[in-house]
C-alpha cells in the first residue's frame, strides 16, 4: 500500500494502475462502515484507493472541526490490512491552496434538510469531491447511505458535470443495538450512548407502520418525532419525509418510496439516520 499526500505523489501512483479504479472518499477515524464501503470497492474494481481528508469547507463557525476524531496511524493499518492499493492524505494547502476561489454548488437538492440547517455545508462537499474526482479520476466512487442527502447530492453533481464515474452506494453500517455507525459515535458518553439508540428504534416504528399499509407522510414523521421526544437525552432538529430522488416533502408515499431521515441531538453530539421506505436500504 502506498500512501501520498501531494498532487503529483497522486497523479504518478494513479498512472501505474491498470484496470479499474475505485475510489472511497473518508474524512479519516475509519470505522467498520468504512471498511465495508473498501471491501465493496474491492469487490468491483481492480485497484482502491482511499482518500483521508478532514475537508474544513465544510463545516460551520460552530461545529466541531478542530475536535473532529483523527487517528492517522490506526487509519492506514486498518486500510493496508484491508488490502488497498492507494491512500492519499492531502492537507488543507494542497487543497485550498492560496488564492482558491473555484466553488462547485449543486442547488436545489441540497436546499432542505441537511442543507437548510448546515448552510454552505454542502458548497464544501461537492466542491471536494469534485477534486477528489479530478484528482483521482476514478472509474467508481463509494459512498455510504447513512449521508442519504451527501449521495443525492453527488449523484446530482456527477450526472450535472458528465464525471464518468459510476456512485455506487452502499447500505447503512448498524451497530448490533441498531444505531449507525459514525465517527461522531465516541462523543457520546454511556449514557448518551443508550439515549442514541432511539434514532433507529423510532426508524423501525414508523417502517413497521409504512409495511403495515400507512402511507401519510406526517403520520409516519409523527412515529419518529414522538419517540425521539420522549427520550429526554435526545432533542429532535428535524424528521423529515421526501421523495429519494427529488428531496421534496411528501403528502404520501407512492411507488416511488420515500426517504425517511432525520436529526437528532443526543446531548451535544449531532446524529444523523434514515430508512429508505419502499425500497433496499
């Protein structure tokens, strides 16, 4: 396994790959659900590449950049284990150099939801994964379904900007009480911990009444809002059910299915989680 942190360490490395090419972007304190999205790349593609960068565009004024989790070391022996062929670990300069002033916005998908309560995060995203894109020029990336809006959102930009890359996304990484695996887990004190798995057990409800025929999205939203309030470690930001493709609010859930997610803090940790309803999560 090689790791590179410069453009041209990238460029030079990618040039010696023949066959396919598959890249899995992280910001790093890889987790199981990581690791699944390698082995997936592995599966598909004759060389992985992995990509650890802490991408600071997007994050707000008050979020938690300088506290995010990072473990380098334990990183790149949980990637050489998993047999990948290339890591890049870019640092802020290499990809904001000074004088930056290129930004990459995809607009009406990433307005609700994730959007309208992290504004500019989303500005950051696809302007990073565009440069991962560039930088590695992979034949398929690897995303996770636990960011549902993320791949909604890069789905849009690939098709928008003709990347000839191929998003393949894969199923939400749970622990075995259910709760999805994230880096910002290890916030949690055992307490929270416990509290957290409300997210997927109110999840469960409302899927248990959508496959029992209620198809009234504000019932199904009032499912996880009533259970998410009355856990008193958790304070519900918002729940939310749209179309999967178009993120638009719905009335009902038709054929197309729906995407049932949701915000929730669990003290001060902010935790993410959804099910996809009519389809494969």
């Amino acid at each position: 396994m090689q790791t590179v942190t410069t453009l041209p360490e990238l460029w030079a490395n990618r040039k010696a790959f023949s066959g396919t090419v598959g890249l899995v972007p992280t910001m790093g304190f890889l987790h199981a659900g990581h690791l699944s999205l390698v082995r997936q790349a592995k599966a598909e593609c004759d060389h992985v590449v992995v990509s650890i960068f802490v991408n600071p565009t997007q994050f707000g004024p008050s979020e938690d950049l300088d506290a995010y989790p990072r473990d380098l070391p334990h990183d790149l022996a949980l990637l050489e284990e998993a047999g990948v062929d290339l890591v890049w670990t870019p640092t802020p300069e290499v990809m904001y150099p000074q004088g930056f002033q290129t930004w990459v916005e995809v607009e009406e998908v990433t307005r609700p939801l994730e959007g309208g309560m992290r504004p500019g995060h989303f500005r950051g995203v696809t302007t990073i994964v565009a440069k991962l894109f560039t930088g590695v020029q992979p034949d398929k990336a690897f995303f996770g379904q636990k960011d549902a809006q993320q791949v909604v959102v890069i789905k849009q930009m690939t098709r928008d900007l003709n990347f000839p890359i191929k998003i393949v996304v894969c199923p939400i990484r749970r622990e075995p009480d259910g709760l999805a695996m994230s880096s910002r887990n290890t916030y949690l004190d055992p307490a929270q911990r416990e509290a957290a798995t409300v997210l997927s057990r109110s999840l469960i409800a409302a899927r248990t009444a959508f496959e029992s025929g209620e198809r009234d999205a504000d019932k199904l939203c009032a499912i996880v809002a009533e259970m998410i309030t009355a856990e008193p470690l958790a304070e519900l930001q918002y729940v939310s059910c749209a179309h999967p493709q178009t993120l638009t609010e719905l009335e009902t859930v038709d054929e197309d299915g729906a995407l049932l997610s949701m915000a929730v803090y669990v003290g001060k940790t902010r935790l993410i989680d959804n099910f996809l309803l009519g389809g494969t999560e």
